[in-house]
C-alpha cells in the first residue's frame, strides 16, 4: 500500500464478512455500526476503482479548489474522501463540510479526523445531505452517494448543490451505472461479480449483498446523470473515469 494514500493509516481494516453465512431474511442495506465497522475492506472489495477515485480527489481539489471557499464531501462515510481534499489544498483559508446521515459513520469519521494532522478545518455533519445548505462552494463531492437518495429527489439536490457553488467550482460525481445496452449491461454486471469473487467474497455474499441493495442503490445510465447534471445548470460535464459499471463525472459551474 503506498504511503503517500495515507488512509490506510487512519481506517480500521476489519474485514467485511457481513454476508459470507446464510442468512434467513435479508433485511434492506443500512450504514450501521456493522457496515461502519468494516467500511473500508467492503467498499474497495466492492468498487473497482475506488481507490483511484479517492486519489484522485486530492489532484482535483489541487486544481479547483478556491481561496476562501466551502468544500462539501456529501455521504462522507468514514472521511476517505474528506482527507484527500485535505491532502490536495493548495490554497487559504479554507473550509470542509462533510456530512453523512448514519451516525455510526460520522462518529468514526470525527475520530478520522481528528487523527488526521493537515490543518484545513473539517466539520462532520451527522445529517440527510438534502436538508444541508451548500454555500460558496468551489469542490462538491458525491462519491456514490447520490445512488442512495430516491431518484425523483435527485434534480432537487443537484440544483441545490449548482445554486451554492461558486463559478469556476466542480462536482465530483461518482456513481454505479447501468447500460442502455441489455448485453453490455449483463456483461459488466458479470465482471463485476467477478471482481467481487476475485476480491474474496463468496457466490452467497455477492447474491445476498446484491438482495440488500435492491431497493436501496438505484443506479441510472450515465446518460441520465449527463442530461440531470445539464439541467441543474451545470455547463461543463463529462466523464472522467470508469472501471466495468462503476463510473465518475466533473460537472463545472
Ligand atoms: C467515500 N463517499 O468513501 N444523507 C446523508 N448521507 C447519506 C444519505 C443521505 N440522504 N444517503 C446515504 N448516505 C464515501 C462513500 S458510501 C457509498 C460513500 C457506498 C451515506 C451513507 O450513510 C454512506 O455512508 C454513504 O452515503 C454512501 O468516498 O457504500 O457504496
């Protein structure tokens, strides 16, 4: 693990065996103290790319991030994103806001941070991302979050992000996607299955997973998220990176 990534050294890395025994019912996916407590293991077994995503905030923030600005990371989970913003400020006098709704995440995110030594302050918010107010913003961050928030409230949210950010400001928006396509979709639903089992889980925890999610983590086409991102009123927008069907746009203000 390279020493520059630095969040290795700041999340527990307890490994994700949440699924991996049968289970009776499958209660719908929630970021409790379970999932919190093994975050880090599941997500970069769970999402190609992760990593690269996460290093790659810190360059984006190098490049947009503003003098006397907000910057947001919304569904911060355990702060991955949030230090590498920190990691990435060239500029003063700046402020992260990063929030998350599950308390146990946020609880651990603080702890993060505070073991964290780069001097931007961060706040960690334990609130729904839809009741939070986006104010002179230079660097927004959805690393597969807005996945979570029902689809009809997601134009709602992305205007709200567009009206609080500054000119010049970028969004960062990460999502899982599906593919208008029905044999390309199948295809990269199978690969990344079998990144999952090269990644060391098993057949019964990527189905079961897969069961937990299903009404929890609505993906769309990346068409879909263009043409929502062009209506907030964002000018600039395209992709930057994807692994299988697991995708990141920058949409410029
Ligand atoms: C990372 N960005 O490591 N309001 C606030 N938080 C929410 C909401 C909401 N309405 N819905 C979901 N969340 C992180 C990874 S994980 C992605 C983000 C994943 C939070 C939820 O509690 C969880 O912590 C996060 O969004 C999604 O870069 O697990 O696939």
């Amino acid at each position: 693990m390279p020493v520059s990534s630095g969040f290795c050294y700041v999340f527990p890395m307890d490994k994700d065996q949440i699924y991996s025994d049968s289970l009776a019912n499958i209660a719908d996916f929630s970021f409790d103290a379970q999932v919190a407590d093994v975050f880090t293991d599941m997500i970069e077994r769970s999402v190609p790319g992760y990593r690269a995503i996460i290093t790659m905030i810190e360059t984006l923030t190098e490049h947009y991030a503003q003098p006397s600005s907000n910057l947001y990371d919304l569904g911060c989970s355990l702060g991955a994103s949030t230090l590498s913003m920190r990691r990435g400020m060239a500029v003063d006098d700046c402020r992260i806001i990063s929030v998350d709704n599950s308390d146990a995440m946020v609880k651990r995110c603080r702890k993060a941070m505070d073991r964290d030594l780069r001097d931007t302050p961060v706040e960690v918010v334990c609130d729904d991302i839809r009741n939070v107010e986006i104010d002179n913003a230079s660097v927004v961050v959805l690393n597969f979050t807005l996945q979570f928030i029902p689809p009809e409230e997601r134009l709602r949210l992305l205007e709200k992000i567009y009206q609080g950010m500054c000119l010049g400001g970028v969004l960062i928006l990460s999502e899982k996607v599906v593919f208008p396509d029905e044999h390309l979709n199948g295809l990269l639903r199978d690969i990344h299955h079998d990144f999952k089992r090269a990644h060391g889980y098993s057949d019964l925890e990527v189905s079961q997973k897969r069961s937990a999610l299903e009404n929890v983590l609505i993906p769309e086409t990346t068409a879909t998220h263009r043409e929502r991102l062009a209506q907030a009123g964002f000018a600039s927008v395209d992709v930057w990176f994807q692994c299988f069907n697991f995708m990141s746009m920058l949409a410029v203000k």
